[in-house]
C-alpha cells in the first residue's frame, strides 16, 4: 500500500450492474434506437451466454439498432462498458453512450476490425460528465446494411470497492 488516496472517480465503486437484462434472457428492456431498426428481437440464432441473445438488423443505410432502459450515473465517477457481439455482416459495432442527464453522448465509439461470423468482446471506459437518471446504452448500424446479434451487455462503475487512505494507520498498527 502506497499510502496515496484514489481519485474520486474511482471512489465508491460497487460493481452493481446498471444495465437492465444485459444477458438478454428477458424479451425486454431493449427498445429500436433510430429509424433505420428492421429487427429487434431475442434470437437463439447465435447465443454467447445463456438460451438467448438479441438480433438487431438493418435492410438500408439508416442507422437503427437496440438501446437499453435508463439508468443511473453519478457526475464525475468512471464506468466500465463491455460486450460481446457477434456481427454476422461486417466487421464493425458502433456504441453510443447518453449522458445521465440526457443532455449528449458521454462516449461514442466504434469498434472495428471484429471478426465476421464470431463472438466479439467490446470493452471501454469513460468518466461521467453530467450524471442523472437518463442514461442508457446504444448499440447500433452506424448507417450500415447488415445483421448484429448482442449478448452480455454490462456497465459498471469501475474503481475501488474498497478504500485504505490510511487514516487509521499509526506507526505500527491499523485502526479499523
């Protein structure tokens, strides 16, 4: 132990998952994020983990995908954003992040270089802006024709579970 405090961001971290049937088991929680969204549906086609994962498509170059149910952040902490895609034609997923407060996009990112046909691992982190209770996850098209299936959605917050900063600490003992 180094004795140094953790930054704030990391602070308070309980690894409670934000995302609402992130695993896909439950045909709902996942509604069409744009206008270009053709299927949103649970699929047994192609299946990570679990009986179930959720196939987007989009027949024309508008983008369309799945979005998750809102959820909570808190301004200024870090989050952790992973899972697992399986693009059945392209090699690209793009996510899209909205703020807690609903007032832009916190992270907006595209993963590329993905293998076609096979199950993806998709990782990111970003720190919060504007926390409130409007967030939530896009996964979408980017303007892409083509079919996505998704599974394992999480966001957590990421950081310390636990805090030493040595304010019980004496010369020879821990105070707890």
């Amino acid at each position: 132990y180094s004795g140094a405090s953790v930054p704030f961001k990391y602070k308070g971290a309980n690894q409670t998952e934000l995302v609402t049937n992130g695993t896909m088991e439950a045909d709902a929680n996942w509604g069409n994020y744009a206008s270009g969204t053709d299927t949103n549906e649970r699929s047994t086609e192609q299946v990570h983990g679990g009986t179930y994962s959720r196939k987007f498509a989009s027949t024309d170059t508008t983008t369309g995908g799945i979005q998750s149910d809102t959820y909570t952040t808190v301004t200024g902490k870090a989050y952790k954003v992973s899972f697992w895609v399986y693009p059945d034609d392209g090699t690209t997923q793009r996510i899209a992040v909205r703020k807690g407060d609903d007032s832009g996009w916190a992270q907006d990112q595209s993963f590329s270089g993905l293998t076609e046909n096979a199950w993806n691992k998709c990782e990111t982190s970003y720190t919060e802006t504007s926390g409130g209770s409007s967030a939530y996850i896009a996964l979408h098209t980017n303007s892409t024709v083509g079919t996505w299936f998704v599974d394992d959605v999480s966001i957590t917050r990421e950081g310390a579970v636990a805090e030493y900063d040595g304010s019980g600490v004496a010369g020879d003992k821990w105070f707890d």
